[in-house]
C-alpha cells in the first residue's frame, strides 16, 4: 500500500504538475471550463492521458484513476460543482483494454452475463465500494440509479422484509405518494450486511467514501460500467431493459409485474386505477426467482 502511494504521488507531481501546471486555480479543472488555447479541461484531459497512453499505458489507465480521484474530492469539497469532474467518464475506449474484449449492444444481453460479472470482480479500475455496492443493487432491483444511490438505513425494514423507497427519488412519482416496495431477497440483504461492515455508521447504505454524510453521485453507477469497458452497454437504463427483457424472456413472468417492481408509473388513467393493486406477492416471486438468476450467471454478493 505504500509503495502504491509513492507511486501515485510521484505520477501527480512528476508528470501531471508538470504537463497542467502546479499553480493553476482548481476551478480551471472543471470539464467545460475553456483554456487559452480554446480546448476544455475535459479535451487537453484526453489529449494527455492518451499521448502518454500511446507509450505507457499501464501508466496512462494509472493516473486517469489518479486523477479522477482528486477531481472527485474537489468536487466533495466544493471546489468544482457536481457533475463537472473531467473525468467522470473514461478516456480509453474499450478497445484500448488488452484484458478483455466487450461486444456492444443496447442493453447487456443474458449470455453476456457471465463474462461481465468476471470482469466485475477483477475489478480492475479499483472501483469503490460504496459504489460497487450500488452497481450489484442496480442488477438485483432495475431501479433507477438515482434512486438506488441514495438510500438510507432507516428505508430497510427488515420486519416486513422489504426496501421502502420514498416517492422523491422515484422518477414521474409525485411527491406524497406511498413508498415504492422492494422486497428483500437473501442476496440483497447478504449485500446489506457487506455495506453495513463499512457504512453501517452512516446515513447511508452507499455514503460517499470521502464525504459519509453524503451518498455516492448517481453517475459513479454508470461511470463505473464505463471504466470497466462497458460503454453504452451497462448504464442504469440498460439494466432496467435487461431486467425487464430477460425477466420476460428467461423466466417466463409477466411484463406488467416486473414495470410495477421497477417503478414505472402508468400514464394510462383507467389503467392507474386498476393498478391501485400493487401486487406485491407476485413481485416478491419474481425478486427472488431474479436474483437467483443472477446468482446462477455469475453475480458474487
């Protein structure tokens, strides 16, 4: 561990300083922020990393990590506003990544599964675990990942085994409408007890490893789908078509069942009210029998 910080120390001062400037105003480092020279931070970003990508690229992927990690702290410092970190997204394209070979689609398709769970577990971004923790919830539940991110211990009730998720972080719901249900499959509580070891004395489930009385960004979900080489395959939406494509197609449940456990509201007004009924028991069924699915492609809790 020493050593790695030696190391990561010396690629800040050594190469980055040098090529940026030690004396530049952190606030010039924000994505759309535009030097003298007309480009953007996140442009002269990409530009560097992948100049030095082109002769070392063991330490290119080694300081876009570095790197990204103090921007993420000016952002929880107030230093950069939310969202402007210029590398929120990878620079490398997944074909820059010798260790593995991704095939696009859409959304993650069910055979494809397997091999991106391995990927998952090398876990070679060294992503955090909060927001791993959140990647694995997004599988298991469809959720948006604004609502996922940003859940609270006092939401789990463990009596009635069930994740009660408030209607302000469920896209299209109203405030003051009843929390969204999600039942509490043995996978989704095993990973509670792992994120309770590390965050158990936190507001949330998925605090912020650098600030734990706030909870991880939405975009650290989809942000590391993309470093580990899953461009456009694994964002928060396309997982929510996996589950509702293969929840169909794999095991044989009924399109509305899984929609309601997902959240999506009806837009339909006759249809809302036969709705009122939240087939919750069905749901139930169908959360269990999907987690085990993932169980059985690959997915380690």
């Amino acid at each position: 561990m020493r050593g790695g910080k030696r190391e990561y120390r010396n690629l800040l001062w050594n190469q980055v300083l040098p090529e940026f400037g030690a004396k530049t105003p952190v606030e010039h480092f924000a994505w759309e922020y535009r030097h003298s020279a007309g480009k953007t931070t996140r442009e002269l970003m990409t530009e560097y990393l992948r100049r030095v990508f082109a002769k070392a690229p063991s330490s290119a992927k080694k300081q876009q990590m570095v790197l990204k990690g103090v921007f993420e702290n000016a952002v929880d410092r107030g230093w950069i506003k939310d969202g402007q970190n210029p590398l929120l997204r990878s620079v490398f394209t997944p074909k820059d990544r010798k260790s593995h070979q991704v095939q696009h689609h859409p959304f993650p398709f069910w055979e494809q599964l397997p091999q991106f769970f391995e990927v998952f577990d090398r876990n070679e971004p060294n992503g955090q675990f909060s927001t791993r923790g959140a990647c694995l919830l997004t599988f298991m539940t469809g959720l948006r990942v604004a609502a996922i991110s940003g859940m609270k211990w006092e939401e789990v009730d463990l009596e009635e085994d069930l994740w009660k998720v408030p209607a302000t972080r469920m896209k299209t719901w109203d405030d003051g409408e009843k929390n969204h249900l999600v039942p509490l499959t043995n996978p989704i509580k095993d990973l509670l007890k792992e994120m309770e070891k590390v965050n158990g004395g936190t507001e949330f489930v998925f605090a912020s490893p650098r600030t734990q009385s706030r909870h991880i960004n939405p975009s650290s979900i989809n942000n590391h789908f993309i470093d580990l080489g899953y461009k456009g395959d694994f964002v928060g939406h396309g997982v929510r078509t996996c589950v509702l494509t293969y929840g169909q197609k794999e095991l044989g449940f009924d399109e509305k069942v899984i929609r309601l456990q997902q959240g999506w509201k009806v837009k339909d007004r006759i249809q809302g009210i036969y709705d009122r009924h939240d087939f919750l028991k069905e749901r139930r069924l169908f959360m269990v029998s999907w987690c085990d699915a993932l169980l059985a492609q690959g997915m380690k809790v």
